[in-house]
C-alpha cells in the first residue's frame, strides 16, 4: 500500500468519524459560545491516526468497521478536547494552520470548551453497550479511563518541567513523558481498543503495548523535529514554537546535554523567561545550535530505529491474521514513519 492509498483509508475513516461527532453535538444552546465550537479543530482536519488505527484494527480481528464508529468517535473527541487544552497551557498561536481557539475568542471559553468535549466523549461509550454488549463496553471505558489518566500524567510531566525550569534531563525522562503524554492515546489504546471489538473481549490487550509504544514515540519525535524543520504552511503550527514554549523535546534535551557550559547557561536564561518574553531570533539561535550539535539528525535517527521496531513487533503481532486492507493500512502507518519525508 503506497501513502496516498494509506491517507485515502485514513482519510476516509476520518470523516465518518467526523460525521459521528457532528451527531453527538447538541443541537442547542448555548451555541456561539459552545456549541457552534466543538467541530472547529475537527472539522480542520489531521492525519486520523486515532480513528484509524482503531477501525482498521478492528476490521482485521474480524468485526466491522461500524463496530468501533462509537470508540473512533469518543477518541477523537478526548484528542481533540487535550489539543484545545494544549494550546492553552502552551500560549500556542496556530493549530493545523488557523488561529488557535483560545486566540479565536479567549482562554476562558477554549477552556470550557475542552471540558465540554471531554464530556461529550462519554456519550458514544454509552452507545457501546447498546452495540457491543455489556462486558466489551466496559472493557473500552475501562481503556479510556485509563488512556485520560496516562495523558494528564504526561502533561503534568512536561508542564512541571517547564515551571521549574528543569534542564538536567536525560532520554529516558523524555521517553517515560511520551509514552504517558502522546503513546497510549495515540497508538497503544486505539490499537488495543480495535483488538478488544473485534475479537469481541477474547485478546489479551496487552500484547499490543510494545507495538503502540514503538509507533508513538517515532511519531512524537518526528512531529518535535517537524516543528523546527518543516515549511509552516505543510506543518499547520508556528515553527520554532517548541522552542518558545519550552517544550522538553529529544533535539532540546540532547543539546543542553552536549553543549557548551557558557551555551548551557544561555538557553537556561532564556528558558527562565515567560513565553510571551522570549524572542523569536534568540529560539533560532537555539535551533541553529540544535543543527550544530546534530540534535535534529540524532533524533531523527533514534525515531527511525523506534519505527523500525514497532514494524518488527507488527510482524510478531499481527502475523497469524489474513490479509487484508486494513492490517495493510497498519502497516502502512509504520512505513510511512520509516520513510517520512521531513
């Protein structure tokens, strides 16, 4: 399967889930305020990894894809509900190319608004036991509960980090904070969800974790680097805006690991200050010293050693099942990581 089959299959999972949001959006009011704002960041778009990866894995356990419709949805709304909050927390200006919501109207109302989709994610896991039945539908809000939890560890993680300005950390923190922030969420329980429907509760979820750890962390630090290579347009948010924010990414964390003491002391210094004081040119000095110390090129190789082994733990897992459109999507989606185009 080529990329532009895989975005096709994404693509096209994506927007029944869309659909499927736009029905669990009440039709009342408040609206301006509220309700009229939920489907924005949806409606923008994205690469449907979530939708997706559960769909497609559901599909080739045997199920159907409309059996996870309601999973795909409730996950689409907590992601984009946790981007809303994101933008937020990190003073950030663009989401997928237009203007973040809180820049839109205000922080208080984005905020609200977040929780609002929170709430709202609750509904179709309802919806499962209807379709599901009782055991399967508690299975998957047992994996949500547990997919929240892990993701506002994560953020308190790097949020901490960046209060207490801490720049003393080594790989393995950045890792343990992406494998709770972005990996669950992202690949380990959409996958484990799919598994769970479509083997209607018979699998063990947990053969799936090394294989969604593996896919999340490749993406994580491809989506960092992207942040400080890519062109704006093709990348939808501000670029160098890890950096101003203070993001403790795997290119930053290496640096202030290899660089000079006096160069240490500069990129503290400018850590120290709040958001809204850091300069732009003083960000592409620090990216500058980024692409000296060869953090980007490190990092890229780490990502691609880490989709290599989520393509290796692939073939171990899904091995045994037939082939089909949607265990080739999934494979796809490493592929892709692999041969990612910065």
């Amino acid at each position: 399967m080529d990329d532009l089959f895989m975005k096709s299959m994404l693509a096209d999972y994506s927007a029944d889930t869309l659909k499927g949001i736009h029905n669990f959006i009440p039709d009342k009011e408040p609206k301006k305020y509220l309700y009229d704002l939920i489907s924005d960041y949806p409606n923008r778009g994205g690469k449907g990894f979530r939708p997706g990866l559960c769909i497609a894995t559901t599909v080739a356990y045997g199920g159907k894809k409309e059996d996870a419709s309601h999973s795909a949805i409730c996950l689409e709304l907590l992601h984009n509900a946790f981007l809303v909050h994101d933008d937020c927390e990190d003073e950030s200006y663009i989401r997928r190319g237009k203007p973040t919501l809180h820049e839109m109207t205000n922080k208080a109302i984005a905020i609200n608004l977040g929780d609002a989709m929170q709430a709202l994610a609750l509904q179709p896991l309802i919806k499962n036991q209807q379709t599901l039945g009782d055991k399967v539908a508690l299975s998957i809000y047992s994996e949500i509960q547990h997919l929240v939890l892990e993701s506002v560890e994560g953020q308190a993680m790097e949020l901490g980090w960046r209060k207490d300005n801490v720049c003393n950390l080594k790989e393995c923190d950045y890792l343990q904070m992406i494998l709770k922030k972005t990996c669950w969420y992202t690949c380990i329980h959409p996958i484990r969800i799919g598994a769970i429907i479509g083997s209607k509760g018979k699998i063990n979820p947990d053969i799936f974790n090394r294989l969604g750890y593996f896919m999340g962390t490749s993406f994580q630090i491809q989506d960092d680097v992207l942040n400080l290579v890519a062109n704006e347009d093709k990348y939808g948010k501000e670029i160098c805006g890890d950096i101003i924010e203070g993001k403790r990414t795997l290119m930053l964390i290496h640096l202030l690991e290899n660089c000079k003491v006096s160069e240490f002391k500069k990129i503290k210094k400018f850590l120290s200050f709040p958001i809204i004081a850091r300069k732009h040119d003083e960000a592409i000095e620090i990216l500058h010293l980024m692409h000296h110390y060869e953090s980007i090129e490190y990092a890229k190789k780490i990502s691609k050693n880490l989709a290599g082994a989520a393509l290796k733990e692939f073939y171990t897992v899904f091995s045994r099942l037939p082939e089909t459109k949607d265990k080739t999507l999934i494979e796809s989606i490493i592929l892709y990581m692999i041969n990612r185009d910065y």
